[in-house]
C-alpha cells in the first residue's frame, strides 16, 4: 500500500477531514477535529501513524516486523506502521481500527451520526 491509496482509504471513512496543521510534510486525518491517523510525508521509509489501544499496540511492536512505537508521538498510544513491510489490508485494519478507537471517544450525539442502522 502507497501514500496515496492510504490517504484515499482514510477519506473514504465516514465524517474524515485532512489538514496539514504542522506544516506541508505532514498531513494529519480526522473524525469530529480529533486525530486517528498521521501521514508524515518527508521520510523515506512510508509509514503512518495510528492510535491503538495501549496493549494491543505494545503487543503489535512484540511480534510483528514493521509495527514500531511513533516517533514524534506518544509511544503508549501511537503506533508507525511501516507501508512497505506490512500487507496493504492489515494497514486498512489498523486505519480502521484507529478511526473506531477515536469515534468511540467521541459524546454519543456526535457518534450516532457515524453509527450504522443495521435493526
């Protein structure tokens, strides 16, 4: 998976906005103004950072080659997935997984929005 087919999954979530809010060599997607994904674009090994649970993410860095703490984030939280290492539908998952993460944190009124019909 490349830069571009992460960047064109993360908006293909529900309610997903970008930015560049620390400049042009990162872009940052979000659910309600709250952080699930960072693509940091000056490096040259492609990676993105998502926000896993802190056990699941610590044991993702145990066992798995090119799941590694972020590097300029908090490290219990944030995880660099680095895209040529790990399968393409993994990273979706993670991205997933990530953007769930942070629409639970969200007030319930502002989750409903995103929440699927399914009854």
């Amino acid at each position: 998976m490349n830069i571009e087919e992460v960047r064109d999954y993360a908006l293909s979530l529900p309610g997903v906005t970008e930015d560049s809010p620390y400049g042009p060599d990162m872009i940052v997607f979000r659910i309600e103004q709250k952080i699930f994904l960072h693509m940091p674009l000056e490096y040259a090994d492609p990676r993105v950072s998502v926000k896993l649970p802190p056990e699941e993410g610590q044991s993702l860095r145990e066992h798995t080659d090119g799941i590694r703490p972020a590097y300029h984030l908090n490290k219990t939280h944030w995880n660099d997935i680095y895209l040529d290492i790990i399968d393409g539908d993994e990273v979706k998952k993670l991205i997933h997984e990530s953007y769930m993460l942070v629409l639970s944190k969200l007030p319930k009124k502002l989750r409903m929005k995103y929440e699927r019909k399914n009854t």
